[in-house]
C-alpha cells in the first residue's frame, strides 16, 4: 500500500473540525452545488477534509470514502510525488498546474488545479483550498487540430515531432522555411544536436517541468543551416499513448530574432519616457493596492454581518413564524444593529477606496471654511453629547481638495466627541499652525487618549483598539484621515498618551 494511503482517518476527520470555523462556512458556502468543477478543501498535511458534489463527479469518490486520504490517491502511481511539490508550491501562494489525474475507477484524466493556502487571521497556516477542472476534452480537441495541422502541413510556424529517444519523426514545412533543412535531412536526428540548442535553464529541469505538467514554454537558442543563430519562442507539448505513457514531444517554435531586437530599441528610447511617468506610475500602483485590500475586505470582512442577517432571521421565521416573544424580538435587534453597521461599513469603505483611486486636484482652501463645513455636518452629534467645541480663528490657507479635507476633518470632530470617558463631557479644541511651506491643523481633545504603541496602527483600516459595544464605529475614520492627507501631499499623526487626551494633527502645503 502506498504510505500517503495508510491514514488515519478518524484522526484526519478531527482535524477537519477543527478548522471548520469561518473557512469550513465559506467553503460550504462558496460550493454549495458546484458540480463542473471539483473544489475541496485539505489540512496543512495534505489530507482531504471537505469535498464538494463536483469532486465527486468528476473523480468518483464519495465524501465517507475520501475524507481523510491524502491528495496523493488523486494522481497516478508514477506521479504521486507531484501531489506533495504542488502543496509545497500551494503554501507560498496560489499555484497553478497540469497533469494527469486519478479517478476512483482507476481511468486518467487531464486536469487543471488551482491549489490556494488558507491563512487564519492571525496568519497561520490552516490547509488549501483546491479547484480541479477536468481537461480531457479540451486535450483531445488539442491533440486532433494538431495532427490535423501536421497531416495537411499547413501551419506558418515550424512544428517538428520527435520521439522519445530524441530522434526526428515529423518535420513541416514551416521548420524547412525556418531552419533550412528538408525533412528528408532530419529524419531520426536529434532536433537539438541539428539546430545547436541553447536552453535558458538545465534541460534536466524543462525535462522535469514537461513530464509533470505536459508541458513547457520559453526561449531558446537555435542556428540555422546557414549558420545564423536565431532566438525563437519554443512550445513543447507530451504526447502520451493510450495508457498514458509518454510517446512523443510536440515542438512549435517561431523566430523572434527580430521581435526582439526592436523591442530592445524600445526598452532604450522609453527610458526617458519612464523615469517621467515614474511618479504617476506609482500612484496608480498604490491605487491598485488598495483596490485589492478593498476587494478583499467586501469579499470577507462584510460577510460576517451579512451572515449574522441571514442566521438570525432565518431562525426568527423557523423558530417564531406565529409569534414573537423577549426572544425574537433580541433576534429583530440584532438583525437590525448588523444592518445599520454593515450600511456605515459599506459608506466608509466606499469613501476610502474612491479616494485611493480618485485623481484629485489641490487648490487654496482656507480651513476656517473647511472647519466650519465640517462642524455643520457633526452638529447635531455635538449636540447630543454636549460637546463644548472652539476654533482659534483664524486659521492659515493650504493647498487641498476641500471635500475630501473636510471630511478628514469631520472624521476627526467625530472621534473627539465619541472617545471621552462614560461621565465626561466632550472638550474639542481647534487650532493652526503655519511657516513657509506647510500648515497644519490640530483637533485637540480631552478623551480617552491613545498609548504611544497604538498610535500608528489606529490609522490602518479596519483597527479598533476597543469593542463596538463601547465606541461604536467601523475603524476606518482615521484610515480616511490618513490616506487623504497623503493623496494631498501632507500628512497625518497624532500625539497622545493613555487617558490625557490626544492632539490629531493634519499638515497639508501651503497655498502660494
């Protein structure tokens, strides 16, 4: 018996528990009647804890059989060890590769996988998640216009056939153009002693790649029959029989020599054209950035109250469909509490990934106008708690996108009415500073204060230094603040210590 097969399942099984928390519900979530392709779930072991209907389909196992075996059952014999270099590969990053597959009945398909490790939040390694599509058809589609293509000889490129004791079986008339040779010429020569093969790599190891994943694409090195060394782009492709044992290699290469001179021409004339753009270059990339940390966020972070929406009134309409007692009424509460966060969740969110992306352009703005804009927006808050609010007018002119500056402002305001201790009322304070090429603007308060180890990680989106029982809100005001102050050529910061207050500053160019 092979090891990877000698399992203990019921040990494996545990495990899979043990780590069906918020993955496990996603997964499930995530599957829930896929069945064109096969997605399942493995612990850091590369044992199988989760199988969906498609798996099943396509690799013929049920969910009792193959719980607990190792991903290893799923490839041929010969080819086992590829099961473990693809979660080696996996636990770096998502990994995609080809080969040949095994199904429960003991036939071979041609699939593709997409293997992704799964991370808690903590960043620790919890197992893989792994799509499976079944390629046969698209292999044999593949295999029947490529020997069409030989048969007829009509390709433009230059396609050569050798077998596996490297000796020349076909020769079009696209390799004839090419390299110079007729086909009588090479027939059972080795297509690499003939054309002088120059590899990027060891050939051992685009050997390896080819007979693990059917295939291999890069550049080579090739001399012609007249003598001329061409650099051309090689596809390779293994040809298997019946019984899937490899038969031939496919080889279809095209000259670049040409292609590649240019673009080096290219490369030397952009140079200058680069180092200008650089700037602008790495905006966008900074943009771009944080559209992923944005997708992700709405992907995961905005499920769980969507989910607690869902579970709650579900049960509310199983459980007190004809009546609604204490409990369904706390039921109602809580559906409507994850509603309204997920509704200012959703704003914030919105808010800080528009002015990632957003171009924005600066102009004088007198920020006694912004301060005042901004106390309108608050003032009913303000009200509510009491707050006692002064400005130390007048305060300097800076260079600035006015709507996104007041709402850096009133993100601040906010923070200073609601952080103040149960029995204290609010005490804001706003003043500027100013010399010859920034001015800054400073919302002084008296409330809880932060320790000086937190006072970079409340500006990341998403960081709560306390429970939104006790200060609701959704942990991405001061990420605005911050993002906003850079996209203006400024920045933020502040400066505190625990239960004294705190002195949030915003310094910005000073308007010519």
């Amino acid at each position: 018996m092979d090891r990877s097969e000698n399992i203990d399942t019921g040990a494996a099984r545990r495990r899979a528990r043990e780590i069906d928390g918020d993955d496990g519900k996603k997964f499930r979530l995530l599957v829930e009647g896929v069945s064109d392709y096969a997605i399942f779930m493995l612990d850091v072991e590369g044992r199988i804890t989760a199988w969906n209907p498609g798996a099943q389909r396509i690799f013929g196992y049920t969910t009792e059989e193959i719980v607990g075996q190792h991903l290893s059952r799923l490839y041929p014999p010969e080819h086992r060890n590829s099961a473990a270099q693809d979660l080696e590969n996996s636990s770096r990053g998502t990994y995609e590769s080809e080969g040949w597959r095994l199904r429960r009945d003991g036939s071979r398909f041609w699939a593709e996988s997409l293997t992704t490790p799964l991370r808690d939040r903590e960043g620790h390694h919890r197992g893989f998640a792994r799509t499976t599509r079944d390629l046969s058809e698209k292999k044999q589609a593949e295999a029947a216009v490529a020997q069409q293509a030989a048969l007829l000889d009509l390709a433009l490129d230059a396609i050569f056939v050798y077998d596996m004791q490297a000796r020349i079986t076909f020769w079009n008339r696209g390799a004839e153009e090419l390299y110079g040779w007729k086909q009588a010429d090479v027939l059972g020569r080795s297509p690499h002693e003939l054309l002088e093969t120059k590899f990027p790599q060891p050939f051992d190891d685009i050997k390896s790649r080819l007979f693990a994943q059917g295939r291999w694409e890069g550049e080579l090195r090739h001399k012609k029959r007249s003598g001329t060394v061409i650099d051309v782009v090689s596809r390779w492709s293994l040809q298997r029989d019946e019984n899937g044992t490899p038969s031939a290699i496919l080889e279809i290469t095209r000259d670049v020599t040409e292609q590649k001179r240019i673009d080096a021409e290219l490369r030397k004339s952009k140079a200058e054209l680069e180092h200008r753009v650089a700037q602008r270059t790495s905006e966008l990339r900074e943009a771009n950035e944080e559209m992923e940390a944005f997708t992700y966020s709405v992907s995961h972070d905005l499920r769980a109250p969507l989910r607690a929406m869902s579970g709650l009134s579900q049960a509310l309409l199983e459980d007190y469909g004809d009546r609604l007692d204490e409990i369904g009424k706390e039921y109602a509460e809580h559906i409507r509490a994850s509603a309204e966060h997920m509704d200012r969740l959703i704003l914030d969110l919105l808010a800080y990934s528009r002015l990632s992306r957003e171009r924005i352009v600066l102009s004088p703005v007198p920020l006694d106008a912004a301060v005042d804009d901004a106390l309108g927006q608050i003032a009913d808050d303000a009200w509510r708690s009491g707050a006692h609010i002064t400005i130390a007018k007048p305060l300097p002119v800076g260079l600035a996108h006015r709507t996104t500056l007041v709402q850096m402002i009133v993100n601040l305001l906010s923070n200073a009415i609601k952080f103040v201790a149960a029995d204290v009322k609010p005490r804001v304070h706003v003043r500027g500073e100013s010399d010859e090429n920034r001015v800054r603007l400073c919302v002084e308060d008296n409330g809880i204060g932060v320790a000086p180890e937190y006072q970079e990680r409340i500006f990341r989106v998403f960081e709560r230094l306390h429970g939104i029982e006790a200060y609701p809100g959704t942990g991405i005001g001061l990420s605005i603040v911050r993002k906003g102050a850079e996209r203006m050529r400024g920045r933020a910061w502040v400066e505190s210590a625990d239960g004294s207050g705190s002195r949030f500053w915003i310094e910005l160019p000073r308007a010519p």
